[in-house]
C-alpha cells in the first residue's frame, strides 16, 4: 500500500510551475487534456501505437509516450518518467478496466488525484452497496443464491467491463439455462457464474449524473448529465418479439457511447442531495471523502422512485457528452466549463493556494 507520505515527497520534488496532467490514452482522455489545455497545464498522454490518430488529429498532447500495454504504467522506468514530467495522473475507466485494485493501490508511485483509499470501498460490490445504503440511497435488492431468484433479476459478473456478459432471468432454473447458455457461447465462464452478483431488474430509464466534488471549496457540484447506448439491448427493440422468442437474443450491454440527458426539473433536487449524501458518507468511511469527479448510476422508474445500482468514484466517459459545456455547467459557470477543465481548475487552485497534497493521493 502506498502511504500519502510517499506521495507527499514525490510532491515535494515536484516543480509546481511545470505541473503536467497526465492519464492513459482512452476514454475521456480528449476530455481531460483539452480541459488541461485550457487551463494552461502540459499534457502527458500514455498511449498505444494504434491510438496514436486521435492526438495527430485533436492536438491536446504535449507529450506521448507510447506503450504496447496500459501495464506498463506499473512499471518503474515509466513511472520514473512520470514523475520527472510533473505528471498528476487522472484516473479513469480505463485504469480500473486494465489495472487491478490492488496495483493502481500498490504499485503506482506516482500522484493521483482523488482519494486511494476509497478504491477498496468501490472496487468491491458489498462494501460499494454498504456505502451507498448507508448514504441513504435506494438501491435494488440483491440475491445470495441463483436458487432466491423470484423475480427479474440481472446477473452481472465481477469487474465487468461495460456490461459485457451481463445477462437477465426471471427464475432459479431461467438462470441456469440462461448461465450454460452464456457459457457455451463463451461469453462467461464457470468461475464467472459461481462469483455472480444478482440483483433485482429495475424497470425504468437510466440517468447517469456527474458530479465533482470540491474539497478546496467542500462543495459537491453536479456538471452533467448522460445515459449509454448499448450494444445489443438497444437493438432488441427494433425487432419485433415474435423474432426476437425465435432467435433467443440475450440482450448484452457492451457501451458503444453516451446521449446527453436533460432531467425533469423537478427530480434534481432528489439528484442533486443524493450527489451529496454519498459524499458526506465517504467523509466518514474514508477521509477526505470523494475528490474530484464521480457518477452515479441510477434507473429511474414510472412513479420516479431513483434507483441507484453503481457509484464511479472517478470521470466517467459519460461527462465527454459535455465537453464544451452542458446545462448543468452552464447553470454553474457559463459558457465553457465541463468535467476535464473542472478538474484542471482545481488542480490549478490547490496548487495556488498551496493545498496540492490535500486533492492528490
Ligand atoms: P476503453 O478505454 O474504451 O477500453 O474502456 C475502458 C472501460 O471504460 C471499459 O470498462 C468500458 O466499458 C468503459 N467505457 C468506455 N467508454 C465508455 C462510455 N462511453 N460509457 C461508459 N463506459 C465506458
Ligand atoms: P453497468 O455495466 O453495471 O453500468 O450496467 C450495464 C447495464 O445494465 C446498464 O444499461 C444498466 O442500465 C443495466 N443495469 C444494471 N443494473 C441494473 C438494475 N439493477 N436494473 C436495471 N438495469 C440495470
């Protein structure tokens, strides 16, 4: 485990007039650099070869340093570099995606900013369920065993990535079919069904709002608002359900991108002191609480119940619908403000005020 006073001496060290964000290659990484930029911060990008397109065609890199695996970003010679750049790393999907818990908390030697300790509290289903009950949100039930299934549950499996592999059923002996099935297909494995997490099936739409929470200014800002779109449950629709009994689709969930949403003006004040709550609760279960930006994940039912399934304490690639702006940073800051400027900026502010070592970890 990496103390905050091993980070606090690299900090130390650290030349705070050259201070460069830096993060991997993928996800809201356009977003998180252009935002650097125009905040006035250098930009550090660790990226693939095959990628490399996206930083020749949107110039927001200042420096690329190429990799055949996001990996090597355990590796010292990497991170060496890292931090002689002045390199603060944002944390995104990809990091937990690519990396585990357990090296993104023991093995990355360089500043983070956001809080580590909370990592262990959401990398874990149970203990992210805890946090969020105990924040006073409603979640949906959850199944110790295939066998309790007595209504639509979703299946999902651990550390999945973007939904991948997901599947429903209505009934302990749906599961199995549906399991053995999956398994055949290759779309999960034995191990996978015996570490299954079951949850109840919500029926209702999903709202992903992005909030970022401002230790500088103890203040929890909502900036934007978006829902997925997904492959292939948002093609099922399109066929009628006489073909879709007859070619037995599982409706899988892997994120191809994100609509912008705008919501019922009368269901933010609910959104707005659930963005809250989870953060006063992360106060207590790991001090400081949430840094920076996070997202909740929620589905909202026909008589506007606010269900919460997941909680991403970090950017989530749904704040890129509003690079540029949105309408809720508008609201906030006028024109042009969105999640990877808003994290440039406070970057910027605890530097001038000295507070650098209280946002990073
Ligand atoms: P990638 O960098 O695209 O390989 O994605 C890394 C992780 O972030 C994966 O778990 C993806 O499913 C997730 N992810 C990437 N893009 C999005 C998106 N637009 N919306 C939601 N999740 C995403
Ligand atoms: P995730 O990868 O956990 O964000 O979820 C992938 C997809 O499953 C999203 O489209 C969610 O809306 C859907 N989903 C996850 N949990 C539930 C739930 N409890 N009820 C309804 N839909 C869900």
């Amino acid at each position: 485990m990496i103390e905050s006073q091993d980070i606090q001496k690299i900090l130390d060290k650290y030349d705070k007039t050259k201070l460069a964000v830096g993060t991997l290659g993928s996800h809201s990484s356009l977003n998180i650099f252009k935002g650097a930029k125009e905040e006035g911060l250098r930009t550090v990008c660790i990226c693939k070869e095959k990628d490399v397109i996206m930083y020749q065609k949107y110039p927001v890199v200042d420096e690329l340093i190429i990799v055949k695996d996001f990996t090597e970003l355990l590796s010292e010679t990497l991170q060496e570099r890292l931090r002689s750049l002045n390199v603060i790393l944002i944390p995104h999907g990809s990091f937990t995606a690519y990396l585990s818990t357990e090296q993104l908390v023991s093995s990355l030697k360089v500043p983070m900013m956001g809080n580590r300790k909370l990592l262990q509290w959401e990398a874990n289903r149970k203990s992210q369920e805890e946090w969020l009950r105990q924040a006073g949100l409603r979640l949906p039930s959850t199944f110790e065993s295939p066998d309790d299934i007595d209504r639509l549950v979703i299946a999902k499996m651990q550390g999945a990535k973007g939904g991948r592999g997901y599947f429903l059923a209505n009934s302990a002996k749906g599961f199995y079919q549906r399991a053995d099935k999956m398994i055949e297909k290759g779309l999960v494995t034995k191990q996978d069904i015996e570490t299954v997490h079951l949850q109840e099936y919500v029926l209702g739409v999903n709202v992903y709002p992005s909030y970022f929470s401002s230790i500088l200014n103890s203040d929890v800002e909502l900036l934007a608002m978006d829902r997925r779109y997904e492959t292939a449950v948002d093609a099922i629709g399109k066929i009628p359900a006489t073909e879709q009994i007859e070619i037995d689709i599982a409706p899988t969930y892997t994120v191809v991108g994100n609509f912008p949403i705008v919501l019922r003006e009368s269901l933010l004040p609910d959104i707005m002191r659930m963005g809250e709550a989870v953060h006063k609760k992360a106060v207590q279960l790991a001090p400081p609480g949430i840094i920076g930006p996070f997202c909740l994940e929620t589905v909202i039912t026909e008589d506007l119940k606010i269900y919460t399934f997941e909680i991403s304490a970090r950017i989530v690639a749904g704040t890129n619908v509003g690079i540029g702006t949105s309408p809720y940073a508008y609201l906030r800051y006028g024109e042009n403000m969105y999640m990877g400027k808003r994290i440039a900026l406070e970057l910027k502010n605890a530097t001038k005020q000295k507070q650098l070592q209280t946002i990073v970890a």
